[in-house]
C-alpha cells in the first residue's frame, strides 16, 4: 500500500512512539497489528501507536501489518530497525547543586535554570513530584526536561517574574512580549533556526499564572499606555475589546522561536496567560498525548503554529478558553511583508472536551497551505472547525483536507473582530478545501455549557469579485438532529464550485 509518507518515531531510552498519515483509502473495519521482534504487541485503529517499557540501547525490529477482516493475509504496512537510546543522566533539580523546593512556595527560578543551563546532550533535567514555584526559564538546544508524575513547574502570578521582555508576535504582530514560562529560541523573521534537539517529557504539569496573571499584567500595561490609548479614541472599536491592546504582551506557557525539531510529550499544559504552546519561524514541532487546560482564560488557545512548518500534533485533549488549535502567520500589513506561510500542519486524534475547536486564522496575512486533520473530535466545542479572517488581511488560505472527524459545525468566514491594522490590497482567497466522511452536529457548546442549535456548514466568501470561496468539497456527510426545530442549514454566500456530494441527515 503506498503512503505519502514514512513511518515517523519519536525514541526515549525506553519508549518508541510511531506515528503516519492515514492512507488515502484505509479499508473500513481494518486496523493496525503492531509487532516487535515478531511479536504481537497490540493493535490500533489509530494512526501512532506508543511501545514502552523497553530496553535502553537496544535494537528492536519493528512491523505494522494492515489486518483487515474479509481477507486472510495482512499487509505489511511498516518494517524498520530502530534502536533506543541511551539512559541520559538526572540533574535532580531538588538535590546538589540545586536544592529547588517542591513547597508550592518557595521562588525557585535561579535553581532550574542553572539546571537548564548545566544540561548537556546526555542530561536531562529532572523535576520530581512536588509543586515548583518559578518564573521565566530559558532552554537551549539539545537538552531534555523531564517531569516526574505529580510534578508541577508552577509560574507565578506576578508580571515581575516574567522579565525580560522577549521579541515575540502576538495576534500577528511582532512586539516585545514578556517572557513565557518557558521560553526557546531567539525571534528574528529574516534568520534561520537558532535553537534545535528540545525534548520536553513525561506524566508531570507545566502551568503559569492563567487568569490573575493576564489580569495583573493587563492593568499594568494599561496605566504604561494610557497617553497612546486616549489618543487612539474611537479607533480602539476596531480591536474586539478594551483590553486587546494591552493584552498583547501577556506571555504564552511555552514560546517557541526560530527552533527546530522540538518535541512536547505526555504533559498536562495549564493556565498560559494567553495561548499556551506557541511556534513561530519554527520547524517540525510535534507535540503528542498531552492534555491542555485553560479554562476561563481569555485568549486560552491550546496549541499554536505561527508562520511554521511541518509541525505535528497528536493524541491531545483539549479544555481551553479559546481555540483548542489555531493555526497562523501574520496579521496585516506586516503578515504580508514578512509573508510566511504557515504549511504542512497535521492534527490528528485529538479531542476538544471544551472550547472553540480547531481554526484557522484570523491572523493567515502570510498564508496557510497543507493543512490535514483526520480522526478528531471537536464535537463538544464552539466553533468546531473554523477557516477565518477579516477582509483587510490579504494572504490565502488553501489545500485544507478535514476527513473521518466529528465537529459542532463548519465554518469559513468573515469575521469582524481583530481588525485594526492598515487593510492589505486585496481580500484574503480560501479555496482547495475538502471535508470528508464527517459527522457534523449542528449545534454547539456554549460558553454556559449550554447547547445551541447553528447551521451545521455556513460558507461565506468576500464579496468582491474573484476572491469568492472556491473549490471547495463536502462528501460523504452526516449532518446530526442538533438544531431543536428539526432542520439543517448548510449556507453559502459569495462561494463559487462547491460541491456536496452524499449528504445525510441523521
């Protein structure tokens, strides 16, 4: 069976995580038979698939067989040589040199970042059960930070801990932000990679200051602005509220700059004072079986590539006080000057137990090509799966394929919020989109944990010639009896070769 690409994996001294895109044609009621030196260690109807619990520095040969149940032979899917590596030294952070204290009290910044700063290649440092009180911390490349089960690397609340200020984007607009709680990499849109080999693992929690954090750096910012914001008068409407400009420095949970070949595995992800995890200029960033949690959290998204590429994310649920996943690249004009698309993204088996879901935009000024999402759930969300932007912003969106999901509704549309900023010569393109075999709910998770009935597909292109959306695909759908009056809506304005194909009404 041909795939578009091969078997990926990601090695600890113990563990091999496989993950593959889903073939094209999967036979339906097939699953995957995964073996280790011949023997059967389990099957999935997943597309990755964890083998723990084994041998440092030892070879394994590894093969997924494609079991189906009207045929007798399988076909070998993957068969590949892969070898564990080797036990890397603990640099405890709580015993010599560094007597970091798990109290839930005690400041312990200075201690974990000599530990960051003393890793090497073959280190990683160690946080241990207990709850760590920090502030802002710096990674560098080719280091490893691991958290114990019950560890908590807890951020303050107090903006004073996450000084210096960083160059970073928010919204799509490069700014000095103040430092993230973990903070990779070194912004710079006209450079290369400057941070690489980033492995950050294991059954602990890394969270910040969430809401009091925002609000305390918010009405800090506001008395640092007010001259500017008086003078903005009226033009401040054109931001979605009071607090957008001031909010745009509050710092993520983890920045990741200019940074290559990252990985974030098994690690609950909490209370950012904004997005959570966040990748810009960066590169093959994958981040799997973790759990977000940001709740209540103004801007709480989840998971989001900036202007990045090849980046990959898995095995993930999701309660977020805004976007589970959104992906971006830049808000005009300067989105458009710096133009870095933001492409080859794939989500998959990924789960929003609350939220906004999965989107794309608002802020796309640089582009989004070669988005693929395949097996998730964004049923219990807002917006499920939202293609946006507004008029002013120029850029594309383009060769987004959504296949075998469940989502609250489908959206690709205008939207009015986040729209300052000088307007872009021509409106944005959405077009080369495909939605298949999808179960879509028409009706969504509010904010009160309230069910509403919403048009299941609502399509709404820009209403100037030639920049209607285009080429765009709904086959094989089953729209669910979400809407209380008994009907579905599917609405389309300024579209032009859509198709639907198979369309059911459950």
């Amino acid at each position: 069976m041909k795939i578009t690409k091969p078997v990926e994996n990601l090695l600890t001294c113990e563990s091999i995580t496989l993950f593959w895109n889903k073939p094209e044609l999967f036979p339906e009621g097939a699953a995957y038979r995964i073996t280790v030196d011949g023997k059967t260690h389990g099957t999935t109807d997943k597309t990755h698939y964890l083998i723990d619990n084994l041998l440092e520095e030892t070879i394994y040969q590894i093969q997924i067989f494609i079991d189906q149940t009207n045929q007798e032979a399988e076909d070998l899917f993957y068969s590949e040589t892969l070898h564990t590596g080797k036990k890397k030294r603990l640099l405890d952070i709580s015993e010599a040199p560094y007597f970091a204290a798990g109290d839930g009290k005690t400041m312990n910044t200075a201690a974990i970042q000599k530990a960051i700063d003393d890793c090497g290649p073959e280190d990683a440092v160690y946080i241990p059960a207990g709850v760590f009180m920090t502030g802002a911390l710096k990674l560098h490349s080719h280091m490893e930070l691991y958290l114990e089960q019950s560890a908590v690397l807890q951020g303050t609340q107090k903006p004073e801990d996450y000084l210096p200020r960083i160059k970073s984007r928010f919204e799509g607009l490069e700014m000095e932000c103040y430092s993230s709680l973990l903070n990779l990499g070194e912004l710079d849109h006209k450079a290369g990679y400057n941070c690489s080999h980033v492995v950050i693992r294991g059954k602990g929690t890394i969270a910040s200051g969430g809401r009091e954090l925002a609000e305390n750096i918010i009405a800090s910012e506001k008395e640092r602005l007010k001259d500017y914001l008086a003078e903005l008068g009226d033009k401040i409407n054109e931001c979605e509220k009071a607090d957008t400009i001031p909010g745009r420095v509050r710092p993520r949970l983890i920045n990741i700059s200019n940074s290559q070949k990252v990985s974030i595995s098994g690690v609950s992800l909490e209370n950012g004072a904004s997005w959570n995890v966040h990748m810009i200029y960066s590169d093959q960033i994958i981040t799997n079986y973790c759990t977000f949690r940001s709740e209540g959290v103004w801007n709480g998204d989840g998971w989001d590539p900036d202007s990045s590429t090849n980046c990959t994310i898995f095995g993930c649920d999701f309660y977020t006080g805004d976007d589970s996943i959104a992906i971006k690249s830049g808000k005009n004009p300067e989105g458009n000057v710096i133009n870095r698309p933001c492409e080859h993204i794939r989500i998959f088996d990924c789960k929003s137990a609350y939220g906004h879901g999965i989107t794309m935009g608002s802020e796309m000024s640089g582009g989004i090509n070669d988005v693929s999402i395949w097996d998730c759930d964004m049923g219990s969300s807002m917006y499920g799966i939202e293609i946006k932007a507004t008029k002013k912003r120029g850029g594309y969106v383009r060769n987004i394929h959504v296949r075998d999901c469940t989502a609250a509704r489908i959206l690709m549309h205008s939207v009015g919020y986040n729209d300052d900023g000088i307007a872009a010569s021509t409106p944005p393109v959405f077009e080369q989109c495909r939605f298949e075999h999808l179960h879509i709910l028409g009706e969504y998770l509010g904010k009160d944990g309230e069910w509403n009935s919403c048009k299941a597909i609502e399509l709404c292109g820009f209403n100037e010639p030639g920049y209607e959306q285009r080429d765009i695909t709904f086959s094989n759908i089953i729209i669910g009896n979400g809407n209380k009056s008994g009907e579905q809506m599917i609405s389309m304005e300024c579209c032009e070769n859509v198709t639907l194909e198979h369309i059911s009404v459950k």
